[in-house]
C-alpha cells in the first residue's frame, strides 16, 4: 500500500489531519531589501550576502584552521585565530573572487587525558585528530553544497598541515563529478619564509624560548593590540621579543601588513599555480 493512502486511512480512522510539507521559508531567491555590507567574511554577512556574492562571481571560498592554545606570557590563547583574521581577509581581496569561513579554531593540540604538548597549559582547547578532520571534511562539504567551485585549505599551526592535506586528498577523490576541488595549499604556513625575508630587511631574533616571535606579534597588533597585551607590557617595560623592539608600535603595525602582504602573496601565488596544474 502506498504510503499516501496509509496517511490517509489512518486520518479517516483516527481523525487527525494529515501534515502538509511546509514551504521553504523565506523563499531563496527574495530580493536583498538593504545594500550589502562590504566583507569578505562569511560569519559576517547575511545569507542574502553570500548568495548574491557567489552570483557576481566569488565562487571560492578559504577555509582556515588555527587554534586555542598556550602563546607564551604576551599573547592571547586566540593567537593562530586572530592572524588568521588578518591573513586570511588579504588573501581574499587578492583573488578577487573568493569569500573567508568562519575560522576553525578547534585543532589538535597535543593528547588531552593524560596531556601532552600543549595540553599541559590551561586555556587550551584540543580534539583529536580523527574529530578535526571529520570537522574540516564537513565544512568543506556545506560549502559544496551551497556551490562555491574552491574550496582553499590554510593552516596557522604546525599541527594542522596533515590532517588538512588529507581531507583535500580524499574529498578530491570521493567528488569525482568536478563540481568543487579541495586544494590544500601548504605554502600559507611559511613562518620559516618569513623569518629569512626579515632578516634580509635587518630585523633578525635571537629565540628567547617563547611561543612567540616577531612576526607574530606584528600581524596581532594590527589586529587587536590588547592581544599581545601592549599596554601592559609597556607599563612593565616588557614591550619586546626575540631582542627585537615593538616601540613605537605604529611601526610595528607598518610591518605587521608587509608580513600579511607576503604571506598572502605566497599563498595566493601557490593556489594559482595550483588550478592551473588541472
């Protein structure tokens, strides 16, 4: 017996009325009422937003992983998080076509019972590696989903890269059909890079073991300087890392957006060479 004329019968006997499907609501395609806002940053916009910026063409979207995490005695827990807010905004203005995620902040962090790495600090937050790419792998299939062509996979944290790179590797395979790729692009994650560029424009560190350099602590400042705790580091005279001098803090900031700009040229500069190896 179908199951129509089951409902139906069971209306009749019972006398309830049977439910009907209810409309998509609102309608996908209402016309935006208000002008959109100008960002690049998913979590930012509206859906209207979105769906009118994939239509005018942004059919990328950057899905980026930091972390929760110790940063030594200056910098926030937020550290990979609040660089990525900086990077991942250059990266996209770049391409031109491309929207930001919600930023992933959740990553592997060592093992949680009994600890390990930076487990052992408190204001971590760790999964394990199994959840983050189960995480990772679910978000870039909403982003299918909802019909973005590119999905770019970038890390802040060394811990981040494997897991990253095998997502792209097996969504790139189980979607066959060639509607979105995953590109993991391993040249973001270039703190190496940008040491040695530092160091041929006169700013070089000597590591005094922290969790914490130089080129960090620039991009964070453009960002929020309560993040690396300026105000209270100068109040200690404490407002310096790696032998390297933070004041004035204007030309730290100047020299956060060239590190930003070079990370993001790399990364842009590995993504096109990527799309055009297909």
């Amino acid at each position: 017996m179908r199951p129509a004329l089951v409902v139906s019968l069971c209306a009749a006997i019972f006398g309830f009325q049977a439910s009907k499907p209810s409309p998509v609501s609102p309608d996908p395609k209402s016309p935006r009422p208000i002008a959109a806002v100008d960002t690049v940053f998913i979590e930012d916009m509206t859906w209207m937003e979105v769906r009118d910026a994939k239509a005018a063409g942004k059919n990328t979207v950057i899905v980026a992983t930091g972390g929760v995490e110790q940063n030594g005695p200056y910098l926030v827990a937020g550290k990979h998080n609040i660089v990525l807010r900086a990077t991942t905004e250059a990266i996209a203005r770049k391409l031109g076509n491309a929207l930001v995620a919600p930023i992933v902040g959740f990553v592997p962090e060592g093992d949680i019972d009994p600890p390990t790495e930076h487990m052992k600090y408190p204001s971590t937050v760790g999964v394990s590696e199994d959840t983050f790419r189960r995480l990772v792998s679910d978000i870039c299939s909403c982003y299918r989903t909802h019909g973005f062509k590119h999905i770019i996979l970038i890390g802040d944290s060394g811990g981040n890269q494997a897991g990253m790179k095998a997502v792209a590797e097996q969504l790139n395979s189980k979607w066959g059909d060639g509607t979105s790729r995953v590109y993991y692009i391993a040249e973001y994650f270039n703190y190496p890079d940008v040491k040695t560029w530092l160091e041929t424009q006169g700013v070089k560190q000597q590591d005094e073991g922290l969790h914490d350099d130089f080129a960090i602590t620039s991009i964070m400042l453009t960002v929020d300087p309560s993040s690396v705790r300026m105000k209270e580091r100068v109040a200690a005279g404490k407002f310096h890392i790696n032998g390297v001098d933070l004041a004035p803090a204007d030309k730290t900031v100047a020299w956060g957006k060239k590190i930003i700009d070079f990370r993001a040229e790399a990364t842009v500069r590995a993504f096109r060479k990527a799309t055009k190896r297909e």
